[in-house]
C-alpha cells in the first residue's frame, strides 16, 4: 500500500503531461493530415516553407503549385502548411 501511494505523484504527472502535451500535439497532427487529404485542384496554398501559390496538379505524394507569374514548382504534398480561404 506504500509503495502505490509513493507512485501515484508520479503516475498524476504522467497523466498531466499527456493531456497537456501529448494529446494537444496528436490532435494538431490529425488536422493537418485531413487537410493535407482534402486538398483539390484550385486550392490557395501555403508551403512549410512560406511559399504562396495555386495548386495546378497533383498526385497522391506530389503536388505542382503555379505561383503568380506563372512558375510551376512541385512539392511532397506534406510540405503544405495550409489552405488560404478566398
């Protein structure tokens, strides 16, 4: 009975740090996942990397994003941040 009473600190810890930490960054991962599953043809994007542009063509791994003058770049679908809204 001591010894599960000396636990239960650090069991609580635990427990904190999962619905703090944890479970927070899961969720975050879920939602990009779904978004990066729901891009189309004509989506306004946002790379990892601050690129803005449209999305010409794509595939299920790559994605071509037409910038404003024209320039077309491919890109691995995850590399998208997010969807502008219009």
């Amino acid at each position: 009975m001591e010894m599960l009473a000396s636990l239960l600190p650090i069991i609580l810890m635990f427990v904190l740090l999962y619905f703090i930490l944890i479970r927070p960054q899961q969720k975050r991962q879920k939602q990009v996942r779904e978004m990066q599953a729901e891009l189309k043809k004509g989506d306004s994007v946002v790379t990892i990397g601050g690129f803005h542009g449209e999305i010409h063509a794509m595939d299920e791994d790559t994605i071509v994003i037409q910038a404003g003058d024209g320039s077309k770049l491919t890109y691995d679908r995850s590399a998208i941040r997010e969807v502008k809204q219009q």
